[in-house]
C-alpha cells in the first residue's frame, strides 16, 4: 500500500498505534475479536458514507476509499482473474488490480439507496481453512433479514476481507465468474478486459 | 403433461452428476435459449410492470428510478402478496411432514390459523407481525433432497426461471398433488389464490429490482451468473455445504 489517506488526527494516531503493534508483535495471529473489530468498522464506514448524503459519484469514491483499507483487493483481483493472473506480467496485473477496485465500488456501490435507514448487526467468528468467517445480519426496509458472511484474513499482515457470503451466494465466485466471461468476449486478452472494467459497473 | 411426467421419471430415475463445485449442465444450448426468451420477457414486460408497481405503491414518481429507498408497509402488492403466500401454506406443513420436521409443519400451520382469521384471509400478516410466527418456506424440491434424490441437471425453465431436474419435479408435484385447499376452494378461490401469486411475482421483482437488473442484464454473461446465483443460494435454503474459496492456499 503507497497511498494511504490521512484524514482525521485520530485515523493517523490509530495508524501509529497499529504500526507500532505490528512492530512489536510481527506475526501476531488474527482472533476470532480481532477479525470481527475489522468488519465492524468496515460496516461503520460504509454506513458513514450511505448516511453523508453526498452525491453518488463522490460516495463511490468513498467506497473505493473503505475497500482499500479493509479488503485484501490484491487477493481479490487475484482470484476474480483465475488462471490468467499467473499469465501476466506484474505491470499488467496492478492495472487489472485498481480497474477491478474501481469496478467493485460502483457495481455495489450503486446499491447503496437499499441501505438508507437499515443496519447490519456484525456477529461472531469462526475459523474455516487458513481464515475467519464473521458472520453477520443485515436487516433492509422491508425484507426479511439476511445472513451475510465476510471472509477476513490477515495473510497481508492486517485483517482485511477477500469474500462476502450473502446468504449462500458467493461474490468472489460470482466476479469470478463475470471476468471469466468478460475474458472469453475478449478471447482471453487481459488488457481489453482491463478497458471494458473501467466502464464497467 | 405427458412431457412434464416424462422429465418428472427421468429427474427421479437417474439425475446427472457433476464434479464436486461444479453445475452439471447438459442441456446448457437449450437452457440458453430459454434464458433469453426469459430475458426479454423480463425486459419488455416484468421490469416495466414491476416499476409501474413500485411507483404506484405508495412512492412518488421519482426523477430517475432508484432515487427513493423502497415503501414501508405492505402496499396493494404487498396486500396480495400476503394473500397468495398464505394460500400456499398448507402445502408447506404437507411438505415439512413429508421431510420429518415437526416444528416449521407447526408453525406454518400456527400462521396459517391465524392469518386466515385474525389477517381477514391472509390480506394482513398479524401472524408474522405479532407473534413471531414468520412463514418457513419450503417445497417437494425440499422434500426429495431429504429423501437423498440429487439435484440432477441444471434447468432454465420458460417464466419460471432457473431450476434443476429434481426441483422441477417438486414443482409439478407441489402443484397437482400436494395442495391439500384443492378439495376445499372452489375453482374461483383458486383463480384468485394463482392471480395472487402472479401479482406478487411481480412485487418481487420490484422489491428486488436492481438485483434482478443487475444480474440480467449488466452482467457480461447473464445465463452463468443466474445459473451460479440459483444454484448457490438453493443449496443454502436446503442447508447443503458450500463451497469454500481461500485465495491464499491456490
């Protein structure tokens, strides 16, 4: 991460704090607490953004702001790409990388009106494979409530989410499955498919 | 009929298999087709109907449509709604017998007791609001999966929608056989309870219409990413394992 922005004293402090954690304790395994914390601020900030009132444009920004800081995008972009990402040269794949960002934040980002006056009730965590599994509820105007699941792994040293299970349907495998065939329109040219995200979502 | 009986005896008899994570999809040329006459069912007649609903149910037109969070409260869509999902209740409690579950058979019949009396025929959900008593959807699809019959071969199925062999079979048995109001409505009762569940249909497609828009059409390869979508969340209403992605052991 080379860009990092620095908002608030606070944000910067709890940098400071977090740098000096890491310092002290390099390879600190992640809690079932800890995974939850990341989510639950990550909630916190999506809500804080939903509630602004600020033009859509500028939220998706924001948006893109939240998943920088809380989501693992590398790992993501990654998986979504499939077979291909160990094709490409880095350079390339660092495109693939902020197109996908910029691509997520709009495609769910422009959902954001179904948020207006819910809330999402982050639960507890368990271990699945190499990660955490945080569960939580979201409770939208007018649905029933929904079991969402984010998938946290501290493999980039932070907890960060690389998945979201709303009730069974799996995001990363559904991105997977949308580059999959963004790639087949392009027969199989990862830089067309960079272009066609940008516009995309 | 004759053709539905006859996928009903091949669904039951010997339904395809896939590897694990994977959907088998033998009639995936067919199953196109199906989905693009659905698409443009959807584009010329469902979307349409379903924004005219939404704008009619109490929200104000809109400049662009989706400036306005959803209505609160139930709204004439919902009202019918409410109607045509608690006539099919009783087929619900005969299901969750069928599967050995006591407990959803109760309470759906509870909320059925209830909603018809107190919720004037089930046009208002007291049952739901005051008691707790939420309806537990189930199906004969539901019912053969406890039985151990497998999924069998993926299915776009014409309106409809997305499907598999042995879930079809569900339907068509839900739909002739296990409708115990059968013997009890007259043949007006039932028009009206089908009338419901088409009105209703297309007040899900407004509650849920930018997921619908989304995956049908801003999707690069809509027929996949339904076909994903129904079959993830089917195996997650019949509480199947899922599948598992971690990026960091690939």
């Amino acid at each position: 991460m080379t860009h990092m922005p620095i908002n608030t004293r606070r944000g910067f402090l709890g940098l400071m704090a977090a740098g000096t954690c890491l310092a002290v304790t390099p390879a600190r395994a992640m809690t079932a607490d800890t995974a939850t914390a990341a989510i639950q601020r990550a909630v916190d900030e999506v809500f804080a953004i939903i509630n602004s009132g600020a033009a859509p444009a500028q939220m998706y920004q924001q948006f893109e702001g939240v998943f920088a800081r809380h989501a693992d995008v590398a790992a993501i972009a990654r998986s979504a790409l499939g077979p291909a990402a160990r094709e490409v040269d880095q350079a390339t794949f660092a495109q693939f990388r902020t197109a996908m960002s910029g691509y997520i934040s709009r495609k769910y980002g422009k959902r954001f009106r179904e948020f207006i006056g819910s809330r999402i009730e982050v639960g507890g965590a368990r271990q699945v494979k190499s990660f955490w599994s945080v569960g939580s509820t979201a409770y939208l105007n007018g649905r029933s409530p929904m079991q969402v699941e984010w998938h946290v792994s501290d493999k980039t040293g932070q907890p960060r989410f690389f998945n979201l299970i709303i009730e069974g349907v799996n995001m990363l495998a559904s991105e997977r499955e949308e580059i999959r065939a963004m790639l087949a329109r392009r027969k199989g040219d990862v830089r067309a498919v960079i272009a066609d995200l940008q516009h995309a979502g | 009929m004759r053709l539905a009986g006859a996928i009903l005896l091949v669904s039951l008899a010997g339904c395809a298999s896939a590897p694990p994570g994977e959907i088998a999809d033998p009639y995936e040329p067919m199953n196109r087709q199906v989905h693009a006459f659905n698409k443009s069912l959807d584009a010329n007649l469902l979307r349409p109907v379903a924004r005219m609903a939404r704008l009619g149910d109490g929200a104000k037109a809109p400049a662009e449509p989706w400036t306005k969070p959803y209505p609160q409260g139930p709204g004439a869509i919902g009202i019918v709604g409410n109607f045509g999902s608690n006539l099919s209740l009783p087929g619900k409690v005969v299901n969750s017998l069928l599967q050995g579950r006591p407990q959803p058979a109760w309470q759906n019949t509870a909320r059925f007791l209830v909603n018809s009396t107190l919720g004037l025929a089930g046009v208002f959900d007291p049952a739901g609001e005051e008691f707790a008593l939420t309806e537990v959807d189930t199906d004969f699809g539901e019912t053969l999966h406890v039985w151990g019959v497998p999924s069998g071969a993926y299915l776009e199925l014409p309106v409809l929608g997305p499907s598999t062999e042995r879930d079809l079979a569900g339907k068509i048995v839900d739909f002739v056989l296990i409708d115990p109001l059968d013997n009890v409505l007259t043949d007006e009762q039932k028009l009206a309870g089908t009338a419901a569940r088409v009105v209703s249909k297309a007040g899900e497609r407004a509650q849920f219409g930018s997921t619908v828009d989304s995956v049908l059409h801003d999707s690069a390869d809509s027929y996949a990413q339904t076909r994903l979508l129904y079959t993830q969340h089917r195996r997650y209403e019949l509480k199947q394992e899922e599948d598992v992605i971690d990026p960091y052991a690939d």
